[in-house]
C-alpha cells in the first residue's frame, strides 16, 4: 500500500487492457449505433521524425513524405467511416506520434475532412507538439484551422539529460514558439521525471525555467524504463537512471515547488493554473484527465474508445488498418463490453482519481469490505460521516488506493 513505485494499472480504464477480448467491426458499429451522447475525438498521426529513446508510445519513425500521406489518405477514409453515425463531437485532440509531422498541407487536408463531421472552430481542438518539428508560422497555421489549445513534449530542459534521451531543445527554442501563444487559450507542457541523469537539483534547474515559461497546465509523469517492451530503450544506460527511492522525492520535490508557484494539483499527475478550465471540471480518459467530454472515439491505428458500456481498440499494425479500411469497415480488434458492476468500480475509481473525495453513503454497504481496509490506513485517507477523503499522503499514494476498488487481477501494463 505505502509502495510509491509498485507496480500496477494508471487507470485510464477500468477494466484494463488485459481483460478486453476479441472485438470486431460488428460490435463496433453496434455500440456507435446505440449512442447519442456528446464525445472526444482522439486522432493519432504515428509518424515522428526522430526516435526519443524515452518514448512507450506507438510510433514510425519516417520522414518519407509519400509514406505519410499515404496514411493520411487512410486516415480521412477512416473519417468518412465515421461520418453516417453523425457523432456529437464537443473536442478533438491530435496525437501520436507527432502530429506536427505533418506538413501544412497535410494538417489542412486533415482538417477539411474532419469539418465534415464537426465544426473545428465551434469546439475545443488540442495538438501535441514537438517543438523540433515547427516554427511560429506553423503555430499560426493550425491556429487558423482552429487549434485552440497546444501541448509541448518538454520532457526536461538539462542539455545531458536531453542528449541521453535522443531529444536537444534548448529553452530558447520554446521562448521563441511561445510568442505566438497569444493564438491559444491554453499551453500544456510535458515533464517526465525518473530520466537518466536526472536529479533534485536538474529538475528544480528545469522547473525554474517551466515557471518563467508559465504554462497553463503541465502534465508530469514518471519515466517508465521497459527494454523488453520498447526495444529502443536499450539505448538507455539503465545505470544512468536515477534509483527507485529518488522517485518519489523527485515528484514530491515537484509537487511543491508547483503549488508554491499557485498551480493546482490535479488527478494524479496532472497540474493548472487557476485560470484554466481543468480547474473546474475534472474528468478520466485515456489522454489523461481532462475538462471535456470523457467518452471517446479514436481514429488511425493503436487508439482506443470509450463510450457507453465498451472500450474497443484498433489494429498496431499499419497493413491490418489499411486492409480493414479497404474492406469498408472499422480497423477494431480487440474490446470489452462492461458489467453493471465494471460500470460501478469504474465510476469510484475515477471519482477518488479526480476529486481524492468518495461518498460512500451514495453506495450503501456495497464498499464496506473496500472501507474496511482503507480505514487501517489513516494518514492516508480519512472516513468520516461515510465520505472517504483523501490525504496528502494519500494523494502522492492515489493509485494504491485506487486498486483498494479493483476487483479485477491488476498486472503491470507498459502501452
């Protein structure tokens, strides 16, 4: 319970990945075909120029320009699929991968399809960013296409950190995109810590520079070092990573020089300036936490969705999503359909991770036995009157309560 670094699920779902099963078009276009509520479109452009040895996301590295349109071409069919269930789609967000990968001409073809099923100007539309990767007239390219909201994949700012991760971006180099911010109403940054040669004192040199920056959120998350998943992070000397019990110092050291500077922890890992709208509405997806819409349809391979009672996710492969594609249907392969009671453990899981506060009155005695344990553990959750709230503590040790709830036999998972 009191393990910062035990290994188990982040709950972006519940269940988790290794309890879905075989999952195809028909059940697909079933669910779509039985849900009328609002959603969040999630894109995923695979393609990157460079290899960041850090990186557990699904990725091509490519900078064959006929490779990607390509899969772009793919890309917009797969939208056109989408387009007779007429989807409610209140946000979008474009990741990968890089999605500023792709060229103007590009990102504009991509933009014309999807303002055939939404309206990209009427809604809120997020885009990761490798700041490598473009300049300031890029930043107002895909502000005119109606991008409101940019994330850039920061990482860590020390130059040997940097060169050991395969990713040198001087803070000069966001200075300078940062002039344009004035175009969005909100910019992300992405730290990672646990990164080899990182230490107290790196993270506090980066963390001054991310303070005169002043992002409107910041996304934190602990390095997962996983060679025989990612078979790049070989390149990684594991000897150079920081030991297991500097971790948890690392996030706390975050935790408070963050909330000093007048940012408000949120979820797990998640960080904003009051200002911003995850300030107000806090909600669970596989993106992380979110103001938006929380059920989700993805586009392009590896993504997952979420609405109604099912979770389903699309081919790796790029040859598996070409030839689902080319048969007219849907490119999913694996799902789950949730139980009442998947739905239930679901919803108090993602409560404790969005407002560390459970009313277990709401409940009756069904969480007695779950309220049991947690009592044995005052310092870090407190019962009282039938509402759990948790602590400090607790807070930096949220997933362990998390699994408190978990009925389900939770492994280790690396995306």
């Amino acid at each position: 319970m009191r393990d910062f670094n035990e290994e188990g699920h982040w709950y972006t779902s519940f269940p988790s990945l290794n309890h879905w099963g075989p999952f195809n078009h028909s059940d697909y276009v079933k669910a779509l075909y039985s849900f009328e509520n609002p959603l969040h479109l999630y894109l995923h452009i695979p393609f990157c120029k460079k290899l960041c040895s850090y990186c557990i996301c699904n990725v091509i590295i490519s900078n064959d320009r006929e490779k990607i349109q390509h899969f772009l071409d793919y890309l917009c069919r797969e939208i056109d699929l989408l387009k007779p269930y007429s989807p409610d789609i209140r946000d979008l967000h474009f990741g990968g991968g890089t999605p500023s990968h792709l060229d103007q001409k590009q990102f504009t073809q991509l933009c014309e399809k999807l303002n055939e099923i939404t309206d990209l100007k009427s809604i809120d539309v997020a885009m990761e960013i490798d700041p490598r990767t473009v300049n300031k007239d890029d930043l107002r390219h895909y502000s005119s296409l109606g991008v409101n909201r940019i994330s850039f994949g920061i990482q860590d700012f020390n130059l040997k950190v940097q060169e050991a991760i395969n990713r040198v971006q001087p803070s000069e180099l966001i200075d300078e995109l940062l002039e344009e911010r004035h175009l969005f109403t909100g910019v992300n940054f992405d730290l990672l810590y646990g990164l080899p040669f990182q230490t107290l004192e790196t993270i506090k040199e980066t963390l001054d520079k991310v303070l005169r920056m002043r992002p409107d959120r910041l996304t934190v998350l602990k390095y997962c070092h996983a060679p025989e998943v990612r078979k790049h992070m070989k390149l990684i000397d594991s000897d150079t990573l920081p030991i297991q019990s500097k971790l948890r110092p690392m996030f706390e050291m975050i935790v408070d020089r963050l909330t000093d500077a007048g940012y408000l922890w949120i979820g797990l890992d998640h960080f904003c300036l009051p200002t911003d709208s995850l300030s107000r509405k806090v909600g669970r997806t596989f993106n992380g936490f979110t103001s938006g819409t929380t059920e989700m349809i993805g586009l392009g391979p590896t993504t997952t969705g979420v609405f109604g009672d099912i979770y389903c996710q699309a081919h790796y492969n790029l040859k598996d999503y070409y030839e689902s594609i080319d048969r007219g249907e849907f490119p999913i392969f694996r799902g789950y359909k949730m139980t009442s009671e998947d739905l239930l453990r679901r919803k108090v899981i993602f409560n404790l991770l969005c407002t560390q506060r459970l009313d277990l009155k709401l409940y009756g005695s069904y969480f007695d036995k779950e309220a049991s344990i947690l009592s044995d553990y005052p310092d870090l959750c407190s019962i009282r009157d039938g509402v759990l709230t948790v602590t400090r503590e607790g807070r930096i040790l949220l997933r362990n309560l998390c699994k408190v709830f978990d009925n389900k036999d939770v492994k280790a998972e690396h995306f």
